[in-house]
C-alpha cells in the first residue's frame, strides 16, 4: 500500500485505509452529498484517535481483572466507562451476527471454497494436477509426469 493511501502522520502511527473508510463515509451519506477531502481525512483520523481510546481503555479494563488478552466483554465495559454506554447494545448485536457469520462461513469453508462441493475423488484427481504442476515448476519447467488413471485406485 503507498503511503498516500494511508491517512497518518508516519508509518508508526496507527492508521485506518483511506479508500476504505472513504467507502463507509460515503455510505452512510445521502447520495446528494459530497464530502470535502479534508473532511474525510479529519473523519478518518477522528475514528483512529476513537479506536486508540477504545483500545487504551479496554486494556485498562483488562489489566484491572489481571487477565493478558482484551476479550469483547473488555471493549464494552471500557464503551461504558469512557461514556458510550447508549452505544453498548447496538455493538453486542454487531458482535453477535459478526460471530454468526463468521461460523455460517467456517462451515461453508470459510475463503476457500468456491461454492462447490468437490467428491473425494475429484479433490484427489485436483491434489494430483496441483503436485504435478509444483513438480514442473521444481524441475524448470520440464513437463510432469503422466498422471495416473483417475479410475484406478491408490494404495495407501
């Protein structure tokens, strides 16, 4: 990602995608409505500065139950302290279908499936094809070997 794309003072800082969080601004907008670029630059650091405080807080929260890792329970007690107790509702129901999803996608096979249910021979013919295209790459290119008839068995 170039530099410019990301909205902050420095590499070390924290810093959100400017074309994403452009996306979600404009989303929110009514199409009608334009946003002045550095509107959007000081909306976007306004939500980093929000995400530092968040996370600051949610670790002293953390810190004061003696525990080492930030759990969500964390984030909505410091969305308490730090005066955003209205917010808290609307976040849990965000979390909940955030971790609904999440399993909905898990058990279609998450990012790597494309939709399709492969048999067990047909992943076995596609791990075969994948190894002997591998196995070409290794050898400079030289052609693979030829491949066994799918309809024969394989003796493990």
């Amino acid at each position: 990602m170039e530099p410019m794309d990301i909205v902050g003072k420095s590499k070390e800082d924290a810093s959100l995608p400017k074309a994403t969080m452009t996306k979600i601004i404009k989303e929110m907008l009514p199409p009608d409505v334009r946003v002045a670029r550095d509107a959007q630059d000081l909306l976007i650091e306004c939500c980093v500065e929000f995400i530092n405080l968040v996370s600051s807080e949610s670790n002293e929260v953390c810190s004061r139950e003696e525990k080492r890792t930030i759990a969500p329970e964390h984030v909505l007690k410091a969305l308490e302290v730090l005066g955003f107790g209205e917010y808290i509702e609307e976040v849990y129901a965000a979390y909940e279908q955030h971790k609904i999803e999440t399993m909905q996608d898990s058990l279609k096979g998450g990012k790597w499936s494309n939709g399709a249910e492969m048999t067990e021979e047909e992943a076995l013919a596609e791990q075969q094809r994948m190894f002997a295209e591998a196995r070409a790459r290794m050898n400079g290119g030289v052609a693979p070997p030829k491949q066994p008839d799918p309809d024969q068995t394989i003796e493990s």
